[in-house]
C-alpha cells in the first residue's frame, strides 16, 4: 500500500529540486509515519544536493523535520498517531557505539545517512514505477510526509508551533550539543566560535547558557555578527580584517578554555588551535572539505590541548531536544530569531538566500499546524 504526496526531488547534481508527486509506501513494522509541517534546511542539504557521489539520484533531502505522527507500524511503542515529533538522525541502534548512548557515531552512519535507502536497500519512494531514494538521514523530510524509524522521531510539547522545532533535529542540537555535551564548557569558560550561522549561534547561546564568561564570535557578515551580539557574544571579530589571531590574543591573553570552528576553514581552525589555553580544546563540526590539518605536537602535548570531531554535538536525541525546548520556553535559548520562513513552492529560493548568507536558517512550512 502507498500514499500519494508532493515532495522536492533532487534528480542532477547542482540543479534545483522539482516539486512532484510521488507515492510513499505505508510504514513497515520498526516504522513511523509523519505528516510534515515543516522542515528545515541545512548546509548538509545543499552539499548533497550539489555533490556528484555522496548520495544515489534521484533522491528528496532534507533532515530537520517537524511533524504529526499518522501512522506507526506495530512494532512500535514510543508514539502514537496524534503524537507531536522532532524527526532527528537515524541509528543502527545494536552496534558498540549506538549501545553504549553515541548513536551520533553509530559505526553504520552511512547507510543510515547517505545511502537512499532503508538498512535493507529498499527504498519507499516511487514516482510511476521509477525508484526515488528516500530516507535520507532516516527521514527525507523535504516532502508533504516521510517514513521514520522509532530511533529517530523525538515526542515534543503539544503546545509549541512545529513549524519552529525541526531544526533542533540537526543543525541547532549540533551547536548547541557541541559546547554543553563535547566541549563541556562551564561557568566561567572563554570560549571562541568561528562562524555565525546557525550552528555557531546555537553555539554561542549554548556558551551564554552555560555561563561562559568570555565569547567571541567570529564572522565575515556584519548581520551576522550583530545577532551573535544580540544572543550573548561578548565580543565580535571580522575574519576578514587583519590579525585575526592577534585580536583574539587581547581578549583572551591566557588563551581560550574551548574553540568551536563550524567553517572548516583550514588556515581558521590552525589559527583556532594556537588560541587554545592549557587544557583547551577546539570541536570541529563542518565536514565539507574533508581537508587534512596539521598541528605542532609539542604545544598539544605541553599544554593539554587536543582538537576533536563533534557529531551532532554528542547529543541522545530524545533526552537533548526536550531540554532546549525548555530553555527556549524559559527565554534562555532564542533559536527561533535565527528562523526565516518559506512556502514549499519557494524551496529552492531558500537554497539560494541560505548559500548566499541572507538567511541563517531557513524553514520550509509544507502544512499547517493542527
């Protein structure tokens, strides 16, 4: 059995996304399905999008969804039709790093990720006979519905908009989970993000939550900048102009506790690990480049320094989206000032201001709010 919905289809690589109507399976036993408020966007999205191999085509992205649970397969227990979700990363769930809580370094990632396809190779998109991958991390959510797993829905507040939520599943919980859960920052920390999208946002209101005493911010756009002021940066850099390096010396003489780098901007990210103070430690987040770094040893060695990979901040979905969403409720965390909104119709609009720097975080609305 199927369903017939509209989804944003990526067919060649670097082109936009068609809107067209396809047929979506029913939910399998381990399975979920959810009618789409909204979704976000993530730079994730574009690079698939745009990368010749990464993932098989033609295939419907998107990662950050948001929704109403429909239907669920009997296997599952965790919700229940008319159930609000966060639709976040899918997991194997039984090997050693998903046993042990990192299903965020879950040893099968990409098949469950990037591989178009359930664990089994089959995929529940169709379009006249033709097969369309799905499950694009566990969810394909740029679409009117998506078929989930049980790991990777996440139950949230009935009473907040959905249309705001879906980018906790991802890009927020990434910068946020990154300086609370990776790099451990506390109450007096000096902390520096480079980068003032919405990962490096996240990361500085997490670093304001956590009470950080110095946070830097590091941008090449002023707007950018000026909203990293406005949600707890205690200083802004340009990293276009001059000595970087220097002007973050004179902040923080003594170096800094913990550095998040969300460009993966090589020359940044060795400029980052010379900043670091005894002990510090810089979190790397961007995997576009998958560019080689090199650092001295014996400053690693002689002050404790260490560089890390953090994948999607080391969060536990379930346990860490319902305590943003509370910060939020509380004031605390004003994610939603990052979000800008569009019409599914306008998709691929969304792309462009978002790779263009003019919007943070866009957020497509596909249906309305129940």
């Amino acid at each position: 059995m199927s369903i017939t919905i509209t989804a944003a289809v990526s067919r060649q690589t670097g082109q936009p996304f068609s809107l067209e109507t396809l047929e979506l399976e029913d939910p399998r036993d381990n399975e979920v399905l959810v009618r789409i408020v909204a979704t976000g966007i993530c730079h994730s999205d574009l690079h698939m999008r745009n990368a010749p191999d990464r993932v098989p085509k033609p295939i419907v992205l998107g990662h950050e969804g948001a929704g109403v649970v429909e239907r669920v397969g009997k296997a599952v227990k965790k919700v229940q039709p008319g159930d609000h979700v966060v639709i976040t990363f899918d997991s194997c769930g039984a090997c050693p790093n998903c046993t042990k809580g990192h299903a965020a370094y879950c040893q099968f990632l990409r098949r469950h990720a990037f591989s178009g396809a359930r664990a089994d190779g089959s995929t529940a998109l169709s379009s006249n006979g033709e097969v369309i991958h799905s499950h694009f991390f566990g969810q394909s959510s740029f679409a009117s519905y998506s078929i989930c797993t049980e790991r990777n829905v996440v139950p949230v507040d009935h009473t907040l908009p959905l249309s705001l939520l879906g980018p906790l599943g991802c890009g927020i919980q990434t910068g946020a989970g990154a300086m609370i859960n990776s790099l451990k920052v506390g109450a007096g920390d000096r902390v520096a993000v480079l980068g003032s999208g919405s990962v490096g946002l996240a990361g500085v209101m997490a670093a304001r939550v956590a009470g950080a005493a110095t946070i830097v911010a590091v941008d090449l756009q002023a707007n950018r900048l000026a909203l990293a002021d406005e949600l707890g940066a205690t200083h802004t850099l340009n990293g276009g102009e001059d000595d970087l390096p220097g002007r973050l010396q004179a902040i923080a003489p003594h170096g800094y506790d913990a550095i998040l780098d969300t460009t993966g901007h090589v020359g940044l990210i060795k400029q980052a690990v010379a900043a670091l103070a005894a002990f510090g430690v810089c979190g790397l987040v961007n995997t576009v480049s998958g560019a080689d770094i090199h650092a001295n040893i014996l400053d690693l060695v002689r002050g404790g320094r260490s560089v890390r990979g953090i994948h999607q901040g080391d969060s536990v979905p379930e346990i860490f989206i319902p305590k943003l969403i509370e910060l939020y409720k509380q004031g605390r965390f004003p994610f939603d000032k990052l979000i800008r909104f569009y019409e599914f119709a306008d998709i691929n609009q969304a792309m462009e201001d978002m790779h263009a720097g003019t919007t943070i975080k866009p957020v497509i609305r596909i249906s309305a709010q129940p």
